[in-house]
C-alpha cells in the first residue's frame, strides 16, 4: 500500500520522509509514541533519616452508650430487622482491637509522543524554523500536588500543512446517507410515488444530511481542504495510592475499613520519601519500606516523581458483647464513623404473614 503522505506531500512544510527525523523524536511515526524515560532527578538524594514518632498513639475508649446509638442505626437500616436486639439487649462488655493502615501516595508526571493532525484553520507552518524542544523540556502547568490531570498540545516547531489525503483537496465527500445521489427514496410511498403529497409522486426526496447536494464536509479536514501535522504531546499526572491494612483479629474485611477513617497519626511528603523508622507497630515500618522502595522502582522509569506523601492512621474498632432473650451475641462498632457490623443479628426478620 503506498504511503498517503507520499502521494500529498505537506504545503510549506518539510517531506514526509523527514517526520520521522525530528531531534528527539526518532520513530514516533512508526512507533505509535509511547511514554518517555524521564530526565535524570535534579535533586540530590539525602541519606535516610527516621521519621518523628507522635507522642500519642491511642484512641480514647469508646462510651457505652456511643455504642449503643451506633447498633441501633445499623438495625433500623434493616427494613425486616426487629429493632428489639439493639434496643434492649444488655451490653456486658466492651473491647478495643485497634489497627493502623499505611497509606503511600506517589504523585507522577508522564508523558508520550505521537504525530496528531486537525483541519488546517490558518495556523502557522512552523517545521524547522528552530529546533523542536525535547519533550520534557516543553512547559507544562503542573496541577495541585497529589491531584489527577491529563493535558495534551502541539509541540512547537514541528507543525507542517498538508493536502487532505482523504477527499483529495476537494473538502468535500459523498454523502453517506444518499451515496452522494442527493435523493433517497420517500419514506411514505416507498418510492412508488402513487398520489403522494409528501415526494409530489416522485417517489424520490431530498436526502436531509447533505440538503440534496450529494456532498458533505470532509470528515477529516472538516472542509478545510488542508491539514495541520504536528507532533502531539500529552501530558498526564497521577497520583498512584496504596494502602496496608496491619491485620486485625475481629475479622472485618479490608473494603470494610477501606471506607471509614481513622486518627491520623503521622503524615509526611518530600521528594523521595524514606521509610518510617522506630514505629511502635513492626508491621507499619516493614509495610513502608516494601512500599515506598516498590513505587518508586515501578514509577520512575517511565515517569518523574514529583512528590510521595505517606500516611498513617490509627481505625478504632470496638468489640462489643451483649445479652438478649439470655443469649450472648456480639458486633462491631469501627471507624470515626461509627460503623457497625452483626453478622449474628439474633432478629433478622420482623415480618408478619397474614
């Protein structure tokens, strides 16, 4: 097949064959872009140093009554649960299981390459007129740290103008309703055309997309008969989250602490992070540096880190027993927001058939 940019070489632009030769863009034609290596970090890399130790690591024990409240939400969310258990059991003890969760955030800034084009609307050819800057040297607004965003634009000096390919400099292609008739058949008389007022007994109308010309615009040049190519760089920041849950003994699944919050005991960001030392919990300190040395191996080839913010936070989880109709049963009361899980609800169904 031969090639389209051969058969339309560019206006006031450079040779097809002279894409792909670009300073610092070799292959993106080909290759279909990609994302780049980032440059080397400019910032020197301090020796590790251990992170402060908050002076206080407990949660206040949570009132009975706290407790109680939290139970008799939960039940009255039930539709077919008896509020009974909830309301009048005895509560006859109360046990704290307390765990952390580690929270890595590596906030990164890619970007790839690849050869774009649009309708030419008038803007300048501007290929070779000075060196195309590489693509991390071309400025680009950075969002708030930590924040998602995704950003693409032309990169200077490597914008051409070429014929459309696609209609031949015609700005115009057949219309795919009527195959560039015009006309269609009529939609009341099907084409028969016997005492129809709405084709005047044609049987033929004009086709609505095009108004009966036979013609639309150029999908791809959109009528303008020529095309601007350049080379397109996008841009996109991400933060990449992580969390470690240290294992708790009562139980609750990990989407289930995944959606309360807890006390936040610790919480740092810099450059590069370096694991916490000295944490009251091995499992917190261990956590951190499999993280943090996992990030950034996995991030900083394709990608520059920007920022690491790492967090710790103490969940509250309560084990509370209590007594109805003489039997024992138990729940769960955990996070700030006062959550509840019974999987042994006593009262499940309060539903009366008549």
């Amino acid at each position: 097949m031969m090639d389209s940019t051969a058969m339309y070489p560019p206006v006031n632009g450079p040779p097809a064959n002279m894409f792909n030769n670009v300073p610092g863009y070799e292959g993106t034609m080909a290759g279909g872009g990609g994302f780049l290596p980032p440059p080397m970090p400019l910032e020197p890399v301090a020796p590790p140093q251990p992170g402060p130790v908050p002076d206080n690591w407990c949660i206040p024990s949570l009132d009975e009554d706290v407790a109680r409240e939290a139970f008799k939400s939960y039940a009255s969310s039930h539709c077919c649960w008896s509020a009974a258990p909830a309301k009048d059991g005895v509560i006859t003890s109360m046990e704290p299981y307390d765990t952390y969760r580690y929270r890595l955030e590596t906030y990164t800034e890619s970007r790839s390459t690849e050869w774009s084009q649009k309708p030419h609307e008038g803007e300048a050819a501007d290929f070779y007129t000075q060196t195309a800057p590489q693509p991390w040297e071309v400025p680009a607004t950075a969002p708030s740290l930590f924040t998602d965003h995704k950003l693409e634009m032309r990169v200077p000096f490597t914008s051409s103008i070429k014929d459309c390919n696609i209609c031949h400099s015609a700005g115009t292609m057949p219309c795919e309703d009527c195959n560039g008739q015009g006309h269609k058949e009529c939609w009341a008389c099907h084409g028969n055309g016997q005492t129809c007022s709405t084709c005047n007994s044609t049987g033929q109308e004009n086709c609505r997309k095009c108004e009966g010309r036979g013609t639309e615009n150029c999908k791809t040049c959109n009528g303008k008969r020529q095309l601007l190519t350049f080379i397109q760089l996008k841009v996109e920041w991400t933060n990449h989250v992580e969390d470690h849950l240290v294992e708790q003994k009562v139980g609750l699944k990990a989407d289930d602490l995944s959606s309360v919050n807890g006390k936040e005991l610790f919480k740092n960001n810099q450059y590069l992070l370096y694991p916490l030392l000295g944490f009251p919990n091995p499992a917190i300190s261990e956590a951190s540096e499999r993280l943090i040395k996992d990030h950034q191996s996995k991030y900083a080839q394709n990608s520059r880190i920007l920022q690491q913010r790492q967090t710790v936070e103490l969940i509250p989880i309560t084990k509370v027993k209590y007594k109805w109709k003489g039997d024992s049963h138990k729940y769960l009361v955990y996070g700030n927001e006062h959550k509840v899980s019974a999987d042994d609800y006593p009262a499940t169904c309060c539903c009366v058939i008549m």
